[in-house]
C-alpha cells in the first residue's frame, strides 16, 4: 500500500478530533498503562489508566474553530483494574491521596492545514508534542517534596486514524470510526511526592470514538452521573482563562490532597 503525505484543511481534523455540528458533544476515550523509567533499574509497571475527553467546535469565521474540552483520567490499580484513592509509593514507603486528572478546560483553535499521512482507505494524523515551560510549583517551597523542577517538560505522541473516505465525504460532519495511539514520556505526577528523584513516566495507551455517552466505559459513566456531571457535556462555548493541567489542579486542591479527599473533587453542572 502506498502511503503519501498530504495537507488537509482544517475542517478535516475538525470532522476527526471532534465534529462540524457545534451542537454536538463528541467523545474519546483512552485505556492504558504507566512504567516507571529509572536508570538501572527494571521495568514498573504503576498504573494501569482509563480516560475521556468531552469537546465541541465552534466555527469563528471561515476555516477556523474554536476547539473546547474537557478530560478526566483515572489511575487504576495495576491488577484489578480497580479505581485508586490512595497509593503507596513504592521508593519511599509513604501512601499518598491519588489525584485523578480532572482538566476543564482543555482548548485551542483549528486554523490552516494538518498534515496526514493517507494510506487508501485510511488517513493518520500524527502529532509529536514537546510542551516545554515555567513549571508553576516551582517557586513555592511548600511543593518542594512534590514537583521542585524549575521547568515542566514532556513528549506526547499522537496518531489518529480515521476513514479516509469520511474525510472527503461533505455531507459527513463527523468520522465514523476513529483509533488512537498516544504515548507520553513525563515527569513524576507531583502527587507521588517524588521531589527531584531521578527518573519518568512512560504512558502507553490505545482509544477510540465513541458517539454517545452510554457508550463510555462503565466506570467513567459511574463517575461523571455520581461526582462529576460537568463532564458529560463540553463547554457551550470557548471558556476564559489558561488550560489546567495536572500541576495546576494540584496547586488549586493542595489543602484537599493534604486532608486524603477523594479525587476528582466533585464538580457540578454548570
């Protein structure tokens, strides 16, 4: 099979990562596992993990998007696959709250071209993502025992494949069928209270679209009708403010993460 590299508008990631109906809240979930990655010593596997993203585009003028969302993952036990509250560290003996991933919102804007790689029948997308900046815990002392590095650094790598005929097709507004490769080299989760131990996380993880919300995976069903609804749906519109991230909600909920809550902290529809 020949494979060539074309550059495709942006109404056609907008059709594979969410959809042209802005009325529509569209889903993709992700099923995984972490590695712990020290030098010298083996392989360990920590986590196994299971996530969402919840999002919506919003054409602004022609050929460009709002893109917003929001996503939950949670960390399981390797074993049982069971949801995790707490978790002992295995390098310094000390249990600790286990802090979900609960990012709203998660945004951007889709303009310009994407690059795919097509393949007859199928088209991939693939993005290699180095975010690199200011690590927000850094300057504050009380962190120090959770995320002292002075920058936050991290590789995402995306591969999207997707029909290439729903792509061409114009009376499509959304692909049919979507599989996901994401792998991710990162720093310690600053819940693990790793300080500046040497080492990182590996995440390999597979996913797929879903089209309704009876369609995710029960445990996240279980969490978003229970204690956080917000998620079910992505925002109306594109919402103010920075994206969060793992190292800000730690910031926001250090006093809940201290007190051993359970994460995600509850949050309503709004």
């Amino acid at each position: 099979m020949v494979t060539n590299t074309q550059e495709l508008d942006a109404l056609h990631w907008v059709k594979t990562r969410s959809s042209l109906d802005s009325n529509q809240s569209t889903y993709l979930i992700w099923a995984g596992k972490i590695y712990a990655f020290i030098p010298g010593e083996r392989r360990k596997l920590l986590f196994k993990i299971l996530g969402m993203s919840v999002s919506r585009c919003i054409a602004t003028e022609a050929g460009k998007w709002d893109f917003t969302s929001r996503e939950l993952t949670y960390y399981l036990d390797p074993e049982t696959g069971e949801k995790l509250h707490k978790w002992e560290n295995p390098w310094t003996g000390e249990t600790v709250p286990v802090m979900h991933v609960a990012n709203n919102p998660v945004q951007g804007e889709f303009k310009g071209k994407f690059p795919a790689q097509v393949e007859g029948e199928n088209t991939t997308f693939v993005f290699d993502i180095f975010p690199t900046y200011p690590n927000p815990l850094a300057a504050d002392p009380k962190f120090a025992e959770y995320s002292p590095q002075a920058t936050y650094q991290a590789a995402e790598l995306f591969k999207l494949t997707v029909p290439t005929a729903d792509l061409l097709n114009p009376e499509i507004l959304e692909v049919s069928d979507l599989k996901l490769s994401w792998d991710r080299i990162g720093q310690w989760l600053p819940w693990m209270k790793m300080s500046d131990r040497t080492g990182q996380l590996i995440y390999s993880a597979i996913g797929s679209k879903v089209h309704n919300f009876t369609d995710l995976p029960q445990l996240l069903q279980d969490e978003i009708n229970t204690r956080v609804p917000l998620y079910r749906d992505a925002p109306k519109s594109y919402l103010e403010g920075e994206d969060m991230t793992s190292w800000l909600n730690f910031q926001a909920h250090f006093d809940a993460y201290l007190a051993g809550e359970i994460f995600p902290i509850p949050a309503a529809e709004s």
